[in-house]
C-alpha cells in the first residue's frame, strides 16, 4: 500500500545521520562545534541532539555570551534539516552585516 503518488516513499529519516549531516553543514558555516553547541567568535549560535526518532535543534535569538534565549524547532526530515540550514545561514549573514 502506498500512500504517496506514483508509489514513491521517501527514505526513512535516520536522526543519526541528520545529525551528521547538520553537523558538517554547521561547520561550512564557519562555526566551531563545543560539546553539542555551534559558536562563532566564542559565542553559542545554535545546538542541535537526537531525540528520539527526530533531531532537536534550536538557534540563538540573538547572539549572546550569557543566557542565550533559544528558537527551538524539530527536525522531522531531511527537508526541515536543509530549511534550519538555509535559515541559520541568512541570520548569520544579517548578524555579521549589523557586525561591519
């Protein structure tokens, strides 16, 4: 039984390799991985973790050296990993621009 048009499922969402992946897209971005958290300049930008059968991961509202508060969102498939992404990167590119 296939409940998607044409008979096309997509892969199962290993949050394992997710992980991985974000993890590697994380540091193209220029950041340094500490214990589960990205920083940039020594700064906590974002985080992510398996939880369960998804991905846990969350962003700095703004960038902060004590109690950043955090935009946590869930990461269910490889197309929420790509839009956290793609959404980190231009708040990146915004914060450094605000830096110039």
């Amino acid at each position: 039984m296939d409940d998607e048009p044409g008979g096309f499922a997509p892969p199962a969402f290993r949050p394992d390799d997710a992980l991985q992946t974000l993890q590697r897209e994380l540091r193209a971005l220029g950041l340094t991985e500490r214990e589960g958290r990205f920083e940039r300049r020594g700064t906590t930008i974002a985080r992510a973790a398996v939880a369960g059968a998804v991905l846990q991961a969350a962003r700095v509202k703004r960038p902060a050296r004590t109690s950043p508060e955090w935009l946590e969102k869930t990461l269910k498939n490889g197309a929420d990993v790509r839009s956290f992404v793609a959404d980190l990167k231009a708040q990146l590119a915004r914060w450094s621009d605000r830096d110039d």
